[in-house]
C-alpha cells in the first residue's frame, strides 16, 4: 500500500462509499498521487472544504483525526528518544502496579506526555481491529453520539503504515479519568473529584463504583496511559 494511503485510509474510504464531490471516482484516483500524503491531504481537504453531501460531517471529522495522526509522527531520532522513555515508564509502571490502591492514591500521577485524548461523534476505531473487523458503512448508518479514542506516540515506526502513532478507543470513564490527571495530582485527589460526576444512591453502588474505578486506574497505568510525575 502507498504511504499516502496509509495516512488517509479511510477518509478515502468514506470518499469510495459516498462519491462526494466526485462524479467519476475512479478517473479521481487515476489523477493524484496518492503516494505523497501531503499532496493528498491537499487534495482531500479542498474537496471536503466543498462538499454539500449528507455524509460530509462524517467525512471531516474522520479526515481531521486522521491527519492529526499524520502530523503526530515523529523523526528517527524523537522515536529513539521515546523508546528510552518508554523503557522508563515500564519500570515505573511495575511499581505502581504492585502498589494496592490506597496506596496508589498517595502518588502523583499525571496523564504520558506521549498521549492525545479526543472527542469524536462516531466511533472510527475498534480495541481489537483485526478481531472484530471495521465496517466504515456502519459509521455512515449511526447518528452523532459522544466517542472518545486518544492517540500515541511510540517508540517504535512501523515502516508499513510510514508512523510511529498509534490509536487507542476509550470508554466514558477512562476519557474523564485521563482529563483529571492532564496536570499532576495525587490519585485521591483526582478520585474525590472522578466521584463527584455520580449520583451514588447508597453504600453498595459507592463500592461498585470504587471497585471498577480501581480496575480503570490499574489498565491506565498497564498501557502507560498515566505514569508517575517526575
């Protein structure tokens, strides 16, 4: 695949299913160079710029995150420098994983340096995508609902898709989790203000609510999505 591609797979995917702004698609593709991604992205943003279609909102947001992803990638010598980071934050994360979790609330942790949390109206990517497989027509059938993915930087560039960015779904809680530790805070303080958001109605959905906040907190900090302050 071109590396152009790579980076805008499925906003020229939406662009196959709808036809926007493209009377003959086909002849479309024949004409840009879809190996230089800076040319695409060119192109992709004047025909979104002026598109009227049903789908276009569809079509902007998933071009927006997808050259977010493209300008999140990093040189050679930046991946080297995250890998060595990387190496750290695992130390790290062992520490903080055999900690209990009244324990881990007296440390300070703040959201990886290395991580971009988002919002989106509909969900572009799965946990396990080559699991459950992506279906982009679907995308096109849903309503606008709140999504929340966040996306990488790595250590490691994977020369097929020309990146070292990878992305990541999230669920409601671990999005509000992530936004609580974006400066450094001791857990319990992040925790006192992540409870405030419930309506707890007695003692037992308080537990409920702890026990599975617990569980978030631990596969955060597993993904190094949070990691102790320096």
């Amino acid at each position: 695949m071109k590396k152009g591609i790579n980076h805008f797979s499925r906003t020229l995917e939406i662009l196959q299913l709808t036809k926007i702004n493209m009377e003959k698609p086909e002849a479309w593709y024949k004409t840009i160079d879809q190996s230089d991604a800076d040319s695409l992205s060119e192109k992709l943003e004047e025909i979104i710029r002026n598109s009227k279609n049903l789908y276009a909102d569809r079509l902007k947001e998933i071009y927006a995150i997808e050259q977010e992803k493209f300008n999140l990638r990093d040189t050679k010598d930046n991946i080297r420098a995250i890998f060595k980071k990387e190496e750290s934050y695992n130390l790290g994360r062992e520490k903080l994983l055999g900690l209990s979790f009244s324990e881990l609330q007296k440390i300070e942790l703040v959201t990886s340096p290395l991580v971009r949390i988002y919002e989106a109206d509909w969900k572009w990517f799965l946990r396990y995508p080559f699991q459950n497989g992506f279906d982009l027509k679907k995308v096109l059938a849903t309503k606008k609902e709140d999504h929340y993915f966040l996306l990488e930087k790595t250590g490691t560039f994977d020369d097929l898709l020309d990146s070292n960015i990878s992305d990541f779904p999230l669920i409601e809680y671990q999005y509000f989790l992530l936004q609580l530790f974006e400066k450094s805070k001791k857990v319990e303080e992040a925790l006192e203000d992540f409870y405030k958001i419930f309506e707890i109605a007695n003692e037992k959905a308080m537990k409920n609510l702890i026990m599975l906040t617990e569980k978030i907190m631990k596969e955060l900090i597993f993904r190094r999505f949070i990691v102790q302050s320096d």
